[in-house]
C-alpha cells in the first residue's frame, strides 16, 4: 500500500506561521511584563492590539492549513497551491505589522490588506476544494 505524499508546500506555510505565532505569543508576554497584567488587557491598547494579532493569527491559521492540506494532497491546482501558501503567510505577517500601526479613528488599509487577503485566500481554498470534491464525487 503506497501512503499519500508529503504536502510539503502546506508544511513549509505551516512552518513559516508556527514561527510567527510563536513570536507573536514572546510579544504578548513581553507586553503583560511591561504592563503588569497577568490575565487580559488590563485596559491598555496596545496590550490588547498585541493579544488581537496573536487571537487572529490562532483564529485563521489552523482552517487555511487544513483546506491547503487537503488542496495538496489532492494533487489538484498544484500552481495556486504555490501561490496560495506564500499569499496567506505574507497576509498574515502584514496584518499585525497593519495591527501595530496608528492610522487615527478611521480604517487601518495595512491591517486591511492582511485581513482581506486572508479572508481571500480562505474563499479561494474553500472553493477550489468544494469544486475538486464535487469532480472526484461525480466521477
């Protein structure tokens, strides 16, 4: 019995966001050190901006690596998997750099490009998956 092969572009994303969450999760550390709070944000801003780019990243990470795995594994659209992968990495690396930037009372544009381009790639994997499951469940 041959086993499925290695989704090695959906490790290496896997990698590549395993790294940033644990950087993230030194960041919300070092920010309850310096702000003294143990157990949520304390009331302050910044601590709470630090816990949303960890939140976020643990919110959409996990969802994206099962749908690109699953993509992968399917040996379908190997050349947007390529893309895709990078794509949803760098999005995620942009939306708390966006996160940590001041743009005043209104829209953050590089929180937005991370968070829209996550959103996108989302819809883009659940769609190319759902379309491969309904061609291999017709035929």
């Amino acid at each position: 019995m041959q086993g499925l092969a290695f989704p090695a572009v959906t490790a290496a994303a896997a990698g590549a966001l395993g790294v940033l969450q644990v950087a993230l999760t030194f960041y919300v550390g070092g920010g309850r050190m310096t702000f003294g709070t143990g157990l949520g944000d304390g009331g302050q801003e910044a601590l709470h901006r630090r816990i949303r780019m960890h939140a976020n990243l643990t919110e959409n990470a996990p969802l994206v690596l099962i749908l690109l795995g699953l993509l992968e594994l399917s040996g379908a659209w190997p050349r947007l998997v390529l893309v895709i992968a990078p794509a949803f990495v760098i999005c995620r690396i942009v939306h708390p750099f966006g996160l940590s930037l001041r743009f005043g009372p209104g829209p953050n544009p590089v929180r937005f490009i991370g968070a829209a381009g996550s959103t996108l790639v989302m819809l883009v994997l659940s769609v190319l998956l759902g379309v491969t499951a309904l061609g291999r469940l017709g035929g």
